[in-house]
C-alpha cells in the first residue's frame, strides 16, 4: 500500500501540478491587485451591461441566445434560424473585421468543425470604449452579414466590404493607442 501510495504521489507533484511558476504569481497577483480597484467594479458593470445589450440586439434581430440572454461578457448565438453554418458566419464575420468563433450549440448536428452557432464578447471593446449604443450598432452589423449569407450563400463580399467600412469608422472614434494620436 505504502509503495502504491508513493507512485501517486510521485506521479501527481511534479508531473502533473507542476511547480510555481513566478510569472504566472505574479501575473495573478496584478490581476487581484486590478479586481480590487473601484475602476474596475465600474469597468466590469460596462462589459455586462454590454453583453446584455448585444445579446438583446441580437435576439430583437431574430437569434436564439443560448440561456436566454447572458450574465457574462460571453454569449452563444444559434444562428439556424438562418441557415448559416457557424463556420461560414465566423469567416464572413472576420472578413467584415468583427471577430467571433464558431461555436457549438447544444444538441448540435453539425460537427465540430462546422457548428451551429457562434461565439460572442464585449471585454475587447469595452476596453476600446465601446458603450451601449456602439454595442447595439455591432449587434446589428452582426445581423447584417448573417443575413446577408442567408440571402446570397454563394458570395457575402459586398455585404462584408460595406460592414467592414461601417467597423473601420466605428472604430475609428475609439483609437486604442489614444495617446498616440
């Protein structure tokens, strides 16, 4: 038994759990230190209130939102009601500049590679500065392409090209290098 018990110890530490890392203390210590400034109580309640305003767009424009809506910075949008496969979405997505994930959904028929669904979230641009309103104008601008796939399966270039113009002026009043300008 004793001999046993040596191999599972030995095999867990330090195989498995590994050793402290001082970067990764550290990094976890600027992150608490982060959490415990008022700034970011207030910064957290603008990616909620963000999320929510998204997946609220979104469901307005027809998506099912997994769970109803979200309590996080992330949500999982269901994008079957327009016949669109999440890979396809999150490729049409990207060449318009927004950036999303495929995602499976629940249940999901399509396989992995493919997927029903994508993946959404408000911590990058509400770090650019991105309130409510601009929130609301993404939702949309992600409606535009899906529907725009849905309409024209076989070529989205000139829906991509006129939302990617739209994400370039949007962003343009929310430089990330603010000091640079």
């Amino acid at each position: 038994m004793k001999i046993l018990l040596k191999k599972f110890n030995t095999a867990v530490f330090p195989g498995y759990q590994g050793g402290p890392l001082m970067h990764i203390i550290a990094a976890k210590a600027v992150g608490f230190l982060e959490a415990l400034k008022p700034e970011f109580r207030e910064y957290i309640s603008s990616v909620l209130a963000n999320a929510k305003m998204l997946a609220e767009t979104l469901k307005n424009n027809g998506f099912k939102i997994y769970s109803g809506g979200t309590d996080t910075h992330l949500m999982l949008v269901d994008i079957r009601p327009f016949n669109v496969k999440g890979n396809i979405a999150a490729d049409s997505l990207s060449k318009a500049n927004i950036t999303c994930n495929k995602n499976g959904i629940p249940f999901d028929t399509e396989s992995p590679m493919v997927t029903s669904g994508i993946r959404l979230g408000s911590q990058a641009a509400t770090t650019r500065g991105f309130g409510l309103k601009e929130f609301e104008k993404v939702g949309h601008l992600i409606t535009k392409v899906i529907k725009g796939l849905s309409e024209n399966p076989e070529d989205n270039s000139k829906v991509e090209a006129e939302v990617r113009k739209e994400v370039v002026d949007l962003c343009s009043n929310f430089p990330i290098y603010k000091h640079l300008r």
